[in-house]
C-alpha cells in the first residue's frame, strides 16, 4: 500500500525537471502522472476479480513483480512515451497491490480486529503520499530524475520476498469451483472508467465539446456494462450486490468523502499563496499537514473503530468533515494560517476515521468469493471522488472567484471562491451524514421485518 502511494506522489516534484530533460510541455510531462493514475482507476475493479477467480496471493506476487520491473524501465526510459507506457504499467501493478491488500488483509485478520488493520493501510497510504514529494526531491537534487524510479526497484524486491514468505499459499481450486473470467465486462467497464477519467481530467476544468463527447461516452459505456452484466454467466461484478444497501452507502459516501478531500488539495495551494500570500515553501509545508495528520491517525481511529463500531465512527468522522469544511467557508481569512490549519486537521483526520470505519464496515461481512472485487469498487469510488474533486471542485473554485486567470486573482477573489467551494464540500458532506443515516434506518427496517 505504502509502494503504489508512493508511486503516485514521488512523481509530482519531478514535472518540472522531467519536462526540461525532455523539452516537453507541462502539459506533455503531466501524463506521466495522468498514465498512472488512469491505469488504476480503468482496471482496479477487474484486478480484484482476478484475485477472487486466480488466486490473491499468485495475483500479489505477479503484480509485485510488475511493479518493480516497470520501475525499472521507467528509470531507464529514454523518451518521454516510453516513460509514459512504463507509468501504465506501473499503476495496473500498483492497481493489484492496493486492492490484493486490502483482500487479504480481510481474508487474514479477526474481525474484531479489521478495524485497526485497515486503520494502519490509511496510515501506509498516507505516509507514501506524504514521503513522495520530500524524498524525491532529495533524490532529483543528489541523483537525478532516474532515481525516483530506481528507489522503487530495490523496496519492490523487498516487498515481493515478504509477501512469498509470510503470505498462506492459496487454496487449489477443483474444476467445480473455477469461474470463467468476463473479459467482454473487463473491457466495457475499463473503457467506460477510462472516458469518465479523461472528461474529468482534460481542460483541467474547463468543459469542452472533447469533456462532453467523453462524457457521453461514458455514460453509454455505463448502460452498455449494465446490460452486459446481467446477460453474463459469470459477470465481472454481480448486480444483486447492488441491492444491499449498506454496500449502496458507503460505495457513495467513499465518492462524495474523496471529492471533499481532494478539494484541501486542489483549492488550499491557491488559497494559501493567492490569498495569504504565503511563499512556496511555507505552502508545502501547510499542506503537508494533511497527510501527516492521516498517517499519525490511521491506526488510533483503527483501534477505535474496533472499539466503539462503525456506524457511531463514520457519522463521526462525517460530522467533522463537515464542521471543518462549513468553518472554511465562512471565515476564510479571519483566522489566517492557523485557521487553515486548525480546519485542515479536523479535516484530515475525520477522513482517516472514515475511510477506517467504512473500509471496516464493508470489508468485515464480505463473502471470501467477493472479497477482491468489493476491495476493487471501494478503491474504485475513493479514486473516482478524487478525480471528480479535483476537476469539478476546482471548476466551482475558478468560476466561483469570478477571474479568468486564477494565478493572477485578487486576495478578495480568492477568499470569494474559497467562502462558495467550501460551501459546496459542506453540503456534499451533509448529504454523505443524510445517506448514513438512511442505511442505518434500512437496516433497522430490515431487522424488524426478520
């Protein structure tokens, strides 16, 4: 989990020398990111069926080793494409590793103790997110670009041995028990995820005819998949899972959580230098706070998700979300740096608490069959609530602070369009509060009626 975090946020502090290595535009070096991050979204639902069909830890160790070796040849690529195609072979590894963990670690942990365990992935998540951005800039500075791949070859091969010693071989499956694998489904679905990435992602906010053809595309793609799935014999995901609420909750309350966060990603740099004028060191530096926050939390709100349950923990965590994102919208500037702060912990480790009870909640009753495709849609919704928060979320910011170029914006502007995407994350986040509450009353429903 910590490798495929890392993976992600070690690349970012390199754009800048990566498009001087190879006279690219920003926009031409921002696919190194954009090729991982589409790689994983397009195929993590299909890589948990996999594992449920093949056999988790034969489908870990593989994608372990594709991990390195695409490492590797992103560490040597000598041009720009070839390092693009590397980083998607990269992120359909690092698709295998986050959701195989998370499958095994439901298969292999007590259920009184899922909680804490998915407690400390957040953690592990949260440190590779946050060691990426520091420890690849002193490799660029010591090494060169190279070495932000290289540095995954060697923790590759480390992680590959641990997982061949320590994990359970997987049990043999009679030929009664074999399920054929919907490849048909497996397509639909990556091209579907694929053109919703894209409209999201392309135009960095802005609309066009492209975004809305993609747009359309996808939501045919969608239909398509539908239909698909309820002809086939073995379908990539079964529909009548669909019917359980409590799945239907927290798969939507995962989107609408990861929308809200991303917006502290993509809204703060803006309002921190634009706003309150702060340099750009000082604003790494506050931004950093979040995943801090969420590696110091992710196992304390494991053990308490253990302790106390997980519904009491994610109307928690949601509550506080919601206090902190209704707080920045309202006194944006009063408080300066330290409200920001102060606001962003809150924040930050209510999201810890969140994804800890809900991955908990959803994880600890699932059929062993199922387990690598629900870990997969729950990946799936969190990846697909970043990608919406950091295109929609920032639409609203730009359109909100009433400018057309946002680099050049008045403070006044700024705090405006920090006051109306705040504003929005809260009532995105009282909506998350309304669906919890109404799974609760339906599983409450459900048990009077048995």
């Amino acid at each position: 989990m910590l490798l495929a975090s890392l993976g992600a946020s070690i690349v970012n502090v390199g754009l800048p020398t990566l498009a001087a290595e190879f006279s690219a535009s920003f926009q031409q070096v921002q696919w190194i990111l954009l090729a991982y991050l589409l790689a994983i979204t397009t195929l993590i639902v299909s890589v948990g069926r996999l594992g449920d069909l093949t056999g988790r830890r034969r489908l870990l160790l593989a994608g372990l080793f594709l991990f390195t070796l695409a490492s590797l040849l992103c560490a040597v690529a000598p041009t720009l494409r070839l390092l693009v195609a590397a980083r998607a072979m990269q992120g359909l590894a690092a698709a295998v590793m986050m959701v195989l963990t998370m499958a095994v670690i439901g298969e292999s942990v007590p259920k009184g103790k899922i909680g804490r365990a998915m407690g400390l992935l957040g953690a592990a998540s949260a440190v590779g997110t946050a060691l990426g951005p520091s420890v690849g800039g002193v490799l660029i500075a010591w090494l060169g670009w190279r070495a932000i791949f290289f540095i995954n070859v060697p923790a590759g091969l480390l992680t590959l041995l641990l997982v061949r010693h320590y994990l359970p071989a997987d049990e043999r499956r009679t030929d009664a028990t074999r399920t054929r694998f919907d490849a048909a489904g497996t397509l639909l679905l990556a091209l579907t995820l694929a053109a919703y990435a894209l409209a999201m992602t392309l135009g960095r906010g802005h609309f066009g005819t492209l975004n809305i053809a993609l747009l359309a595309a996808a939501a045919l793609g969608a239909a398509l998949f539908v239909v698909s799935q309820a002809r086939a014999s073995s379908p990539l995901i079964r529909l009548a899972m669909f019917r359980d609420p409590a799945l239907r909750a927290s798969l939507a309350t995962n989107l609408l959580v990861s929308t809200v966060i991303m917006t502290t990603q993509v809204v703060g740099p803006f309002y921190l230098s634009r706003g309150l004028g702060l340099q750009t060191a000082l604003v790494g530096v506050v931004i950093s706070v979040g995943p801090i926050v969420a590696a110091l939390a992710g196992v304390p709100a494991g053990r308490i998700v253990d302790r106390l349950g997980t519904q009491r923990m994610t109307l928690i965590a949601l509550t506080g979300l919601a206090l902190g994102a209704a707080v920045l919208s309202m006194i944006p500037t009063t408080f300066g740096v330290c409200g920001y702060i102060a606001c962003l912990v809150v924040m930050t480790a209510g999201y810890a608490l969140f994804q800890a009870a809900n991955n908990t909640a959803v994880m600890a009753d699932v059929r062993p069959e199922q387990r690598g495709v629900i870990s997969g849609m729950l990946n799936l919704s969190r990846n697909l609530g970043l990608i919406t928060g950091a295109s929609v979320m920032g639409a609203v910011f730009a359109l909100a602070s009433t400018t057309t170029g946002i680099t050049e914006a008045p403070p006044e502007a700024v705090a405006t369009g920090m006051r109306i995407t705040f504003a929005v994350a809260a009532v995105l986040m009282l909506a998350a509060l309304a669906i919890v509450e109404w799974k609760a009353a339906s599983g409450m429903a459900r048990s009077i009626e048995q």
